[in-house]
C-alpha cells in the first residue's frame, strides 16, 4: 500500500498521527530501566510462536517469568475483539504458557508487555485498523499499571515478496510500522507515552547481509537458514529473534549468552555454533544500541 493510500484510510478511521518532531522527541532520553524481575506479556502469532518467550525467559534466567495469547496470523484487531477468531488459538496457547491477554493486563501483575501485528502488514492497516488496536492494548495495560514498559515487535514478510525482502525491511519500518501504525496509535492518547521498538526485521537484515557477504557463517549458508519456509522462523532465526528482545527488554548486552538452548517442547533447540552466535550477538548489540525507538542509549563512542 503506498504512502498516500495509507493516510487516505487512517482519515476514513478517523486517526491523526502525531507529528514527526514530537513523535522522534518522545524517544530523545534513554527508556526507564527494567525491574530486576521482569513478567513479561506477548501478544501475537506464529512470528512469535512458542519458542521465541521461551529462549528469552532461559536467556534472561530466573528473573524472567512470561504468559501469551498467540494465534496464526492473527491481527491486534482480533485479540481485542471477543467476537473475532483467533486462527489456531487451541494449538499456539498451551496451558502452563497461556494466559487471556485482557485479563492479564488487567490484573496489574505484569511490568512488560510485547506486542506485535499480523503480516502483511500493509493488509493489517488497511483492513483490521492496526493504529486504532495497538492503542486499546497501550491504553489497557497503561490503566492497570501505569509503569509498565510497553513494546512493539517489527517483524518481517515473506522471503519472495516481489518488493524484495531486504529492500521492504529497510523501507517498512519507517512507512508501516511507524508511520502507519505507532505514530497514529500514540496520536489517539491526549499525552502521548513512548511505546518501543524491538526490530527484529532490522536485525535480521543486517545478519543476512553480513552473513551472504562472507559466504556464510557455520551451519548458516545464507537467509534461507534463518527460515523453514518463506516466513517462519527455523531455531538459528528464533534464537537471533530471542537475543533481540533479550537485549531491548533488558538493556544489555547479549555478548557471552549461551547458543545451546531448548525449545518450548523440551527438545534441543540446533546450535549456530559459537562464531555464528557472536556474530547475532553483536550485531543484535550494534542495531538495538543505534536505533534511539528502542530505549537504549548509543555506546559511547
């Protein structure tokens, strides 16, 4: 969808964007710090899946506790909306994970909540107004706790998208994810709050270029290793996805985590082998310290 037809329909819904220069000044100071124990909240679907909370919660150790309402493709419009269906609802919320997202944020309990919106994102904008829904779930989680930190997940699309998968990545962050959707869903709130990114699109970019530009790095040839199908996640891509939040939720560093990890059915998780490892570590720290929507603030120099 271009630019213009977007704005075209946020006017048909009624949103107004807050402008660029108050939306970049919301993020000028670093965000607040995280409590030591965090109980974290995800919101989303399978670009989340089981697998990414639970390699962020061995990540993070016993401080990190998480629940989550997923689905298959599901937009924020349908989480919210009772009459709605969550496709695949009863196989992506297993029990001892699962959690109803209202009643959850609802509860007070909770001091992070990480959405994300359903791909393609272009459709999620047009047609499940995206703006209008991320702002329900800011303003519910913001009533029951005002100090909760709150987080938007930057996904990606398919790998044969005829736009190009690198070249949608560097452009749809700032046309969809922020223009689209985050400035419109701060310009409903009378004083807006930041509300940060954690970009995994970006950061899986950059690894790919780093990566194909050496020829491949241990088991990891090239993109297609990062997936199972043209979307999906393989354990090499959840685990980059996982140092992601990691270092967002928590400021830190990823550097020296452990790459042997196991998935949320107990099984091995595939090791990207020590260098591989170092090398999404790194570029992980690099992207979510020089992206100021993250919270973080720049290395010194």
């Amino acid at each position: 969808m271009a630019t213009a037809a977007i704005a075209g329909v946020l006017r048909l819904n009624g949103a107004r964007p807050i402008d660029i220069a108050t939306f970049d000044s919301l993020y000028d100071n670093p965000g607040p710090k995280p409590a030591i124990s965090q109980k974290v909240f995800h919101l989303g679907h399978s670009l989340v899946g089981p697998d990414i909370p639970e390699m962020l919660k061995q990540l993070a150790g016993k401080r990190h506790d998480y629940t989550s309402q997923l689905g298959w493709g599901t937009p924020l419009r349908a989480h919210w909306d009772p009459e709605e269906t969550i496709n695949g609802f009863e196989l992506r919320n297993a029990p001892a994970e699962y959690e109803d997202a209202k009643q959850a944020l609802s509860s007070g309990e909770y001091n992070t909540l990480v959405m994300t919106e359903m791909v393609e994102i272009r459709a999620a904008i047009k047609y499940y107004n995206s703006a209008k829904y991320l702002r329900n779930w800011i303003q519910l989680g913001r009533q029951s706790n005002p100090d909760i930190r709150i987080f938007f997940y930057e996904t990606w699309h398919n790998l044969d998208d005829k736009e190009g998968w690198l070249e949608r990545i560097d452009k749809d962050l700032e046309r969809y994810w922020f223009n689209g959707i985050l400035r419109v869903a701060l310009g409903y709130e009378g004083t807006p709050a930041p509300v940060y990114v954690i970009p995994a699109g970006q950061v899986m970019a950059r690894f790919v270029r780093e990566v194909e530009h050496r020829g491949g790095v241990g088991p990891i040839a090239d993109r297609n290793h990062l997936f199972t199908d043209t979307i999906h996640l393989s354990d090499y891509g959840t685990y980059l996805v996982a140092l992601t939040h990691y270092a967002v939720l928590y400021q830190t560093s990823p550097l020296g985590l452990p790459h042997v990890l196991t998935k949320a059915d107990g099984t091995p998780a595939k090791d990207p082998c020590p260098e591989a490892a170092r090398l999404m570590q790194e570029i992980v720290w690099d992207v979510v310290t020089n992206l100021r929507f993250t919270g973080l603030a720049s290395p010194d120099p």
